[in-house]
C-alpha cells in the first residue's frame, strides 16, 4: 500500500507532531476538542523529505494524494477550487516539529483568479476586499513561490498611492486595488515571462514546493543551529480554508498569549486588528490595538475566545500563542503553539503551573531551555536600545552576554584604560594567555581568528565574560590600532558594542542593564537538583572563579587548568628561567620559585571548595607559549639566567613545533621534565595538608590529573614519581590527607586501551576539546575558518567543539566507559572539555553513565538542569 502522505485534521492529534509538524498537529487537536478550525490537511514532513530525495520534485504519489485531499476538503467546507458559486480558498503554511517563527514562508488566499475574485466580490458585495486580497495574493506568490523580490510590488502600490493622493494602503478604492492587481499580473509576466497561473490546482503545487524549499533557506538554517534542530525532521504544509478578517469593520485578525511571554504574568496578552489580515498583525503596516479592546467591538467572539484560551491552556498545560481570525463577528482558530518565552518568564510561568497544579515539579524542570538560563546570568542589552540598532558585523557568540565600551587593541591598554576608570573592549587577531589580564580587565573581548574552543572563547566563557569570536570580516591593522569592518574605519577609543550570544557587533554605544535572577530561579535549580543524578562541578583556575561557580551551584571543581596560574604577573619570570634551563639543577632551583606560589594558589582553590573536590590538572600546554616575545624581556630573562640574549634565543628557538598541538605537550612534558611534575605535587599536597589541619571537618583530598595520556606505560611512569613525591611529603607532616591520581581522556588511543589505562587511573576525565580535535583531526583554533563551507555542504549542522559529536567522539567516550569500568566498576569518570555545559552535550553524558560534568562557572545551572532533564527524560 502507498505511504499516506497527507493527512486531513480530523485524522491527526498533539501526538503526531514528528509527522504533521507542530501547528498540523495541533490544527489536528483543536479540531479533535471541538474549537472552531477552518478545515484542511497537513502533507506530512516525511513528504518533504522525500521531496528533497527526489532532487526537489513532488514526486506523483504525493501530488496524486494532495489532490485527493483538496477533494476531500471541498466536501468537507462545501466549497470547490474555482467555483463560479461557491469558490475555495485557502492559505498554505510551513509547520515544523519545532516551531521556527518567521523562518520559513505563508500564502494566503490561494485560489483566486480573474473570474473567482469576480465571483467573491459579487457575493461579499465587497469588491474591494476581493480585489485587495487578490492583489496580496499576486504579491505574495510571487515573492515566495517565483522569487520576484517583493520591492517591484511595493512600489507599484507606492505609484498608485501617490497618484491617487494618498497615504495608507487601505484608503485605496476598489478599482485601484483591481488596477493594482493587473499591474502586478504584468510585472509577474515580466520578470518570469509567463503568465500569473490560474488554475489553483496548479497554484497550491507550486505553494507547496515554495514551503518545502524555505526549508533549506538561509535564515532557516541559521536559525536550525542556533536551535539544535536536525535538517533531517523536515517542515510540513498545512492547507488550510480561509477565514477572512479584511471582510469588514465586524471582521478582524490577531495574535495572544495566554500569558505574558517577557515576564510570565497570568493574563491575556496580545494584539488584535479590524478590517485585517493576519500579515498586518505581524508586519506592523498597522498599529494593532490591546487584545482587551476586542471585547468592545466583538463582545460575543471575545468571550468566546476567551474561553478557547482556557481550554487551550487546560489542554495543552502550558502557556498558549496563538493565532486567530473574526469573520463577521464569527471566530476561527488558525494556529495554538506552546508560545516562546524570556528566559525570566520561563521560570515563572513553570513555577505557577506547579502552583496551579497543572504540572509535577519534574514537568516543570523539563519546560525550562537551559540554553535560555544563560540570557539571566549576564548584563544584558535593553533591549529596545537593541531593537533599534543594526549590526555591523558578526561573529561566533562565544561568551554570552552584552558589552559595550572603547576599542583598544593590547591586553596591556585594556588594563591600563580600565585603571583610568574607563570601559574597554578588547580587540584582537586572537588571544593568548598572556593576555590574560586584559581580558580580565575588559568588558568584552573580540577577535578575528577562532572558534568556539580558541582561548579567547574559553578564557572568556571560564570569567562570564562577553566575547565574540572569529569575525573574519574585519581587516586588521594592530600596528596601527584600527580596524576596518563594513566598510568603517575603527580607531582606538570608538565605542563598539557586543553582543555574545548572538555574536552581533555593534557600531558605538547600546545601553546595557543588569541581569537580575527572578525568585523563581532558585526554586527551579533545587527541583533540579532533587532530580539530577549526575553532579555537577566547574572548571576554575582561580578562588574567584571556584567561588563563582559555587555560588552557582558547583559541586567541585572538574579541571583547574594550572597553566593560567603561571602566567600571573609574579611568577612568570620564574617560569621563564625554569624553561630556559639547561641542566635538571637549573630548572630546580626556577621551580623552588614557583613552589610556594602554585601552593598558595592550591590552598586558596581549596578554600574556596570547602572540601569539596578539586581535580587539579598538571602542566598542558607546550612550553614555547610562555617565552618572552619582546626584546626586552628577552633581555631580563638573560641577565636573570646570567646567559647572553643569543643563549636565550636559541633555547626560544628550539622549544618551535611544527604541529605543537601534538608535540610536547601534557604528560609529555612530565616524561621529560619530571622536576615539574613533582613541584606540582608537592604544592598540591603541601596545601591540601595546610588546609586540612584548618579546617578538620572538611575533606581535603585533592585529584591530581596527568593530561594527554594515550598509553597505559605514561601514565605508570609519571604517576610513581608523583606518588613517590606525594607519600614523601605526607610522611614528613603529621597530617594524613588522601589523594587521587586520574588521567584526562582526550586522545583517541586512551578510549581505545581505557581498559588498560583503568589499572592506573583513579578516575578519568574526558577532555572532549583535544579528542574532538584530534578524532576529527581538525584543530580546535581554526576550525571556525571552516566550518561554515561544512554548514554550506549540509557536511556538518553544528561546530563539534560545541556540541559533542555524539555519533564518533561519543562511541569513544562510550567505549572508554566500558572499558575502564570492566577493570574498575568504581572508577569515577566525567568530563571537562567545553561540552560539559552543552544541554545535549550533558543529556548525552547522562546517557553513558558519567559521574559529573565539569563546565565553566556561568553554565554550571545550565548544566544542572541540562542533567535533571536527562534523568527525568529518563523515568
Ligand atoms: C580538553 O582538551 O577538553 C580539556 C579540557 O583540556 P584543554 O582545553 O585545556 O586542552
Ligand atoms: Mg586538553
């Protein structure tokens, strides 16, 4: 038997959104509860996947059941297509399984032709409503189905206006509408040399392809990334009866919400039009009045209404959008969606549903997006300022948040600026850790190069700090602190403005306000809490940050990157003289400079946690990131060695790689130069033996992870020196302190002999960042460059260094899993690379059984509900 492609709304319920799409579904549902719907069908999103299979053809089956379908209708509304008594029209409209507002195309009145438009004026006795809703018609077929841009249409209405003398399009008469419609008949013949089809059979296939195709356009696959929605689902079509609302002054269109969607507050809230159709609402060529003022003009069809919103939301238990039509004083219901929300109305309208007792705590936790919960945790653009203001630019929205302040282009200006009291962003090519300061010291950080795990996006996401990252259209000239961006030249001291989660940028000054966390916030997270059963830890380098994070909810601290502490002012230079050492003597005498320092920094970390667990990464990077580039600090670096500048430039030279992100790096670093590492326990355990004895109810008991391990014999051979050093230095104090030595997983062989690297391991921990790098084989810092080609090609839907790549990153994960527990059913795993505060990222995580997720402080409550919602997800 042939697949069913088309479904009519009687046929559908709530439950078949994969297939009908949200708003057939639901066309389905209110039709089943008895509302008052126009009818019509739904042909199924898998149609449209077959039409994209097809090479963008209705194939015959399909278009064979869409006619079946309109006969089926016709009977139903008892009207027919093109009917000289009694004609039928209808709109089309795209419906995705996740609503896509304004992302995809509509057609209204479709059916209409010289002799139906005729037919309808006669009978209406509105000629001039007929003639307005052909003209529509024309232009909107035109533009959405045959791509003429709309601007030709426009300024034919313009000419005609202006002729005529006046300002509004509804002051046209009749006849000028019917001059009107024939001019855009012509223009049509024009620009695609035919004529404007006739037949509405052959009208509806080409408005039905014309929504199919808006699937894959542009602003729709921009919107799918934003939204983590899958190419695959596909849209499907609703062919809806009309219901006119520009039939006259007891005729009207408009667009509620049950409740408020900025703030949540209970009450109807919309906006309604006389005399209009439902584009008018929604493009503004109207002021549309305060849905209450309906019950004046349409007391009988508002009270009506009122009691649909009711029912609606009883039904669905959730706050309703919706959309709807008065004929004649009669109401139809076009559309009814779970509405989109603020982030703050979000957590509102959740908490008073449980209150309302229309839905479980678990429920309300599920409803939240925690990809919204981020717009609450930073300073925010007001968001009129916002409205009004046009980006000059674009890049990734690294950081969330909204910053706002006066170029400069060294991490030194940005400090310096910011101590004279001023607001800075910070522009540069890219970041380096040495710029750590004055990323610190902006209010937010640009850069040309980069992706989603350059250091600029991490560092930044790690201090909840505005970046943008990776906007390649701007032509840098540092040298002469200016960039040039649409066209612009920007000197040091413009203002610009960022907005981190779109990745906007713009020219000068937006107002920024305050994020505030509503009382609601509170009360969502411990629900979440109640139900999560991973934990959730940050990743801090700083008693600041982990004090942050805890505030926020962490449970620990996943990975401190120790690396960052290095580049503090005070012990870089010691840093530097242990780099360019050339016996094990020299390098000791540099890291007995360090010690005490990297102990103070462990000891306030362990503070700050409060006994809670801290996993503290050893040294990461390769070492030529920390020598000096300018001259004159190569020159301090000599004299304190007592070598000359050459010596030191040599050293400089030899430490160059050619891939450093696979050179000598990591435990690598241990392996050659166990020194360090044995520097880096004795602080560890020397802090956590101080804090212990402050604090004796507290459990100090620090992690101590060895990074980049892909064989089981690394991992032996830096972790008996480390033990060694460990023991020696609680042998010497007369207090106990336990310790756990683990490994990240972040190289692909380490997945694949887990199981042998589990007899060493006390605890893994998935650095997703360099396995996503290093199983896709793309580095992590230019991938940005890219990507949007993979985007293009449909290669690719999102950045992997975002959201995991659960299908090959993940099988390893999964693997590595498996393995380490078959030899240790007790090793504690988690991950800390970017993808433990990404929701599905997290879910997924959930779904392999780790113990926590360790992200950056500002996405610890996303990750904390991200995780309920896995368990709940789960039941
Ligand atoms: C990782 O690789 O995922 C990780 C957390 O380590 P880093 O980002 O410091 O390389
Ligand atoms: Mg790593």
């Amino acid at each position: 038997m042939a697949r069913k492609w088309v479904y009519l709304f009687t046929e559908g319920n709530a439950n078949m959104r994969e297939l009908l799409g949200g708003k057939g579904a639901n066309l389905a549902e209110m039709t089943n509860i008895g509302l008052p719907v126009p009818q019509g069908f739904t042909i199924t999103t898998e149609a449209c996947t077959q039409y994209y299979e097809d090479g963008r053809e209705i194939n015959p089956e399909i278009q064979g059941q869409i006619e079946e379908y309109i006969g089926k209708m016709e009977e139903i509304t008892g009207k027919k297509f093109g009917d000289k008594e009694n004609p039928l029209l209808v709109s089309v409209r795209s419906g995705a399984r996740a609503s896509m507002p304004g992302m995809m195309d509509t057609i209204l009145n479709l059916g209409l032709n010289e002799e139906v438009v005729n037919v309808i004026a006669e009978k209406s006795g509105n000629p001039r409503w007929a003639w307005d809703c052909y003209r529509r018609f024309i232009q909107m077929y035109s533009d959405v189905v045959m791509e003429v841009g709309k601007k030709y249409f426009e300024e034919l209405i313009d000419k005609m206006k202006e002729e005529k003398g006046v300002k509004q399009d509804v002051e046209l008469s009749a006849d000028d509408l019917k001059k009107l419609a024939g001019q855009f008949k012509e223009e049509y013949k024009g620009k695609i040399g035919k004529d404007f089809p006739d037949d509405p059979r052959e009208q509806l296939m080409g408005a039905v392809k014309a929504v199919f195709r808006s699937w894959d356009n542009p602003r729709a696959n921009v919107y799918r990334r934003d939204n983590d929605i899958p190419y695959s689902w596909g849209t499907a079509v609703n062919v809806q009866a009309m219901a006119f609302g520009n039939m006259g002054d007891d005729c009207g269109t408009g667009v509620a919400f049950t409740r408020d969607p900025a703030t949540g507050a209970t009450g109807l809230f919309g906006e309604f039009l006389t005399n209009a159709q439902g584009e008018d609402v929604v493009a503004g060529v109207r002021t549309p009045m305060h849905i209450s003022q309906m019950e004046e003009k349409f007391p009988e069809a508002f009270k009506q209404f009122n009691d649909v919103c009711k029912t609606l939301e009883k039904h669905y238990r959730d706050m309703q959008d919706m959309e709807f039509t008065v004929e004649h004083g009669k109401l139809y219901m076009l559309q009814t969606r779970n509405g989109k929300r603020t982030a703050q109305a979000a957590l509102k309208i959740a908490c008073d549903l449980v209150d309302e007792g229309m839905r479980s705590e678990e429920e309300a936790v599920a409803m939240i997006d925690p990809r919204n919960l981020d717009t609450l945790l930073h300073p925010q653009f007001d968001a009129a300022a916002l409205k009004a203001a046009t980006p000059i630019g674009k890049g990734l929205g690294a950081s969330p948040g909204a910053a706002c302040g006066k170029i400069v282009f060294s991490a030194e200006e940005s400090v310096e600026w910011a101590n004279r009291g001023e607001k800075v962003i910070l522009v540069r090519l890219e970041t380096s850790p040495e710029d750590i300061t004055g990323m610190k010291s902006a209010q937010g950080i640009l850069t040309v190069r980069g992706g989603m795990t350059s250091h600029a996006a991490v560092v930044a996401r790690g201090m909840g700090e505005c970046c943008v990252s990776g906007c390649g259209d701007i032509i840098m000239d540092e040298a002469n602190k200016k960039f040039t961006l649409a066209g612009k030249e920007f000197h040091e001291g413009d203002f610009i403005s960022l907005d981190g989660s779109t990745g906007n940028i713009y020219d000068g000054v937006i107002e920024t306000v305050d994020a505030t966390i509503a009382g609601e916030f509170g009360r969502i997270m411990g629900w979440a809490d109640k139900y999560r059963t991973m934990k959730v830890r940050t990743n801090a380098d700083t008693p600041t940050d982990a004090a942050k994070a805890r505030e926020l909810g962490a449970e620990g601290i996943g990975l401190c990157r120790t690396e960052h502490m290095f580049f503090e002012e005070d012990r870089i230079a010691a840093f530097r003289e242990m780099i360019c050492s050339d016996t094990v003597e020299e390098r000791k005498t540099a890291l007995d400079k360090i010690l005490p320092l990297q102990q103070g920094d462990f000891e306030a970390l362990f503070e700050a946690m409060e006994g809670d667990p801290v996993t503290i990464r050893f040294l990461d990077p390769p070492l030529h990131e920390f020598v000096p580039t300018a001259e004159e600090d190569i020159k301090k670096l000599a004299e304190a060695k007592g070598k000359t500048v050459e010596d030191i430039k040599a050293i400089i030279d030899s430490l160059h790689e050619f891939n450093p992100m696979m050179g000598h790096r990591g435990c690598r670093l241990a392996v050659a130069y166990p020194e360090i590492a044995e520097m880096q326990t004795r602080a560890v355990i020397r802090a956590a033996i101080n804090v212990q004895k402050a604090h004796p109810d507290w459990e100090v008991e620090p992690e101590i992870e060895i990074p980049l391990v892909g064989e089981v014999k690394e991992l032996k051979y830096v972790k008996n020196f480390v033990v060694a050093t460990a023991e020696e230095e609680i042998a010497a104090s007369d207090t106990k302190v336990k310790y756990l030595v683990g490994t990240m997983i972040e190289i692909p062989r380490a997945c694949l002999v887990a199981d042998e690297i589990a007899t060493e391991a006390e605890f893994f921990c998935f650095g997703t960042n360099d396995l996503t790098q290093m199983t896709y084989g793309f580095s992590r810092d230019d991938a940005g460059k890219f990507l949007e080609a993979y985007y293009d090609a449909k290669i690719m839907e999102n950045d992997p260094f975002a959201k995991l790549d659960q299908v090959g990153v993940g099988k390893l994960m999964k693997m590595a899993v498996e393995l380490g527990k078959q030899t240790n059913p007790n090793l504690p795993v988690g991950i800390c690379g970017e993808h433990g505060g990404d929701p599905s990222s997290v879910e997924f995580c959930h779904k392999i059984g780790l113990d926590y997720v360790s992200c950056s402080p500002f996405r610890v409550p996303i990750a904390r509900l991200a995780a309920a919602q896995a368990a709940i997800a789960e039941k």
